[in-house]
C-alpha cells in the first residue's frame, strides 16, 4: 500500500536523491555480508589455473600472480602412497616439504589454492581405500593439512571406469562436506562433445541420489579426437549438455544449473594428434562463461602456458606459438 506525501520541488527532490545515492555508496555492510562479498577485481577460485609442481618446470606462482592478476591455483595432484593414505604425486609428504612452502607463498601474496586428488596416472585414493569413511578420512588429511576451503576431485581411468569405487567417491565428500562447514567440492572428469557420456550420466545421478550437494560438476572438454576444430564451439555444447544433465538430476533452474558447472580446458595442443585449443577458443568460453555465470573456468595448466622454443607440446610448454600466459590472462578476466 502506498502512502501519499506531500508535493516536492524538483531541487529538494534531488538533493534527497543525492543523499540516497551518497548514503548507499559510503554504508558499510553489516559483517555477514563483508565477509562473504567476493572481491570483483579477482577472478578467485572460479578461475583458479592448474600448475603441476611434479614436473614440467613449474613456474613460481607468486611470479604468476604478479604478470596475470590471477590470485589462486589448482594445485596436483595427490594420490595414493600404496594405501589408504595421500601424499603428492603419491611419494612426497603433505606438510614440511615444498609444496606446503608453495601454498604458504601463494598465501602470503594474497592468494589461496584448491588441492586436487586424482588425476590419470597413479594409484588412486578412490580405489585403495576400501570404504567411504577411510576414503573421507584421506580427504580430511589434505583439507585439515592446509585449512582448505575447497578440494578437487579428478576422477579418471580406473578410478572412473568402476563404479564401486565411484560410489565411493560420493559417498565420502558427503562425509566431509558435512565435517567442514563452508567446504566447496569439485568432481572433474571427462565429456564428450554433447556433455557426459553414460558414466559422467551416471555419476551425476549418483549424487543426486545420495544427496550429495556437490557445489561443481567440472568436465574437461577435449581430447575428443580425430582433429577437432573450433574447440571453442565444442566446448560450449558440452557444456549445454553437463548443464542438462545436472538440471535434470538436481531439478535445478536453469540458473541455478549454470552455477554448479564447470569447465577445464587444456592450451595449445591437446593429447589428440590435431586437435588445438587456441587463445581464440579461450575468448569463446569466456564470453560463454560471463553469459551463463559458471561456477569454473579453469585450465590444464600454467605448466604448459608458454612457448615450446625447439622443444615439443607436452608437459612445459603449449606447442603454439604464444607469449608466456596468452591463455590465462584470458580466463583471469572472469570473476564468476
């Protein structure tokens, strides 16, 4: 119901709308909402680049930080040590060593990291812990080893192939998303051109079923073979198709969909003969990023954003020509 008021001069009217105006721009939120406001000049975790510190010559992160705006990092991988337990790459410690000093460093410019377990080669988690606690147990040594606020489960190869173990996989970020309030989770894994083949269907509805709020169904669009063109275009339809499929299993909005997807690309020349992701395809899935408001825009990896001089694509370098971070000062434009 509207109250009447009596009439204003046109200059009193406009003084009041300055005050307005004044008054919202200068208040200051109440402390719920500061502490949960994201800074916009950062692109933050939804952009958050892998870098590799195994191989491949890693770059110093704080020295990435500083040449793109990028404040944090995708950090891999960890892995089973043979048993039930997580350590880098499978063999180095989780606290002491050098990836601790790493993610101390990247703290101390500003920044922050996702840890991300899993990954295609290596003995995985998933798979040598034989039950959903032990498995939430191993999680739990990674998020309590460096107070993480979220953690990224790449699911691949055998890990993928059994659904056991999938299950598992389920059924322990339940576990420790409800021991640590505020954790995000992530589930990266393969798609074909359309969105997820039968098994990335089949996880989804998996963790819908079992309630699991799962806050990022990631795939990793390419390696689709026979020389792919346009990656951009193709990226974006598996995209549409991730976003049906987890709309349809959660019973989400379109929105709402939207904003518990991702994606992770890979610069420069793929694992397929042929097939290219050029900066251009990078542009493409940013425009469809800030269209549609996704929850990642990611890629593998910082390692390989960089030209090859007279070496090959592989592990350190892109394979196209380029200069250093061509591809991540594209994604670093996003600020989710």
């Amino acid at each position: 119901m509207h109250t009447a008021v009596p009439p204003r001069s046109p200059r009193v009217a406009l003084a009041a709308l300055l005050g307005l105006l004044l008054s919202l721009l200068f208040a200051v939120p109440p402390a719920s909402q500061a502490a949960t406001a994201r800074p916009l000049a950062s692109p933050g975790m939804a952009v958050a680049p892998y870098e590799y510190l195994g191989w491949g010559s890693p770059q110093n992160p704080t020295s990435v930080m500083s040449a793109t705006g990028v404040k944090w990092f995708t950090l891999a991988f960890i892995l089973s040590d043979g048993s039930c337990n997580p350590k880098w790459d499978g063999s180095r410690p989780l606290t002491g060593g050098n990836d601790q000093s790493t993610i101390n460093a990247i703290r101390a410019a500003g920044g922050d990291v996702i840890v991300s377990v899993g990954g295609w080669s290596g003995a995985k988690l998933g798979e040598k812990c034989s039950s959903a606690s032990a498995l939430a147990g191993a999680y739990q040594k990674i998020i309590n080893a460096y107070g993480l606020k979220v953690i990224d489960i790449d699911i691949e190869n055998t890990e993928w192939s059994n659904a056991t173990v999938r299950q598992r996989v389920i059924d322990a970020l339940k576990i420790v998303k409800a021991n640590n309030s505020g954790l995000k989770t992530i589930i990266t894994f393969g798609t074909t051109t359309s969105g997820p083949d039968s098994t990335g269907v089949d996880m989804i509805k998996r963790g819908a079923n079992s309630g699991l709020a799962n806050d990022i169904w990631c795939i990793m669009p390419f390696d689709f073979g026979g020389g792919s063109s346009n990656m951009g275009t193709l990226t974006t339809q598996a995209m549409e198709g991730l976003k049906a499929r987890v709309k349809s299993a959660y019973g989400y909005t379109d929105s709402a969909a939207y904003a518990h997807i991702g994606l992770s690309s890979m610069n420069g020349k793929t694992d397929v003969s042929g097939e290219l992701v050029r900066v251009a395809d990078f542009k493409t899935m940013l425009a469809y990023a800030q269209q549609h408001r996704i929850a990642r825009l990611t890629y593998w990896s910082v390692n390989r954003d960089r030209a090859c001089g007279s070496g090959s694509a592989g592990d350190a370098c892109s394979g196209v020509s380029q200069q250093p971070y061509d591809y991540l000062k594209v994604f670093a434009q996003y600020t989710g």
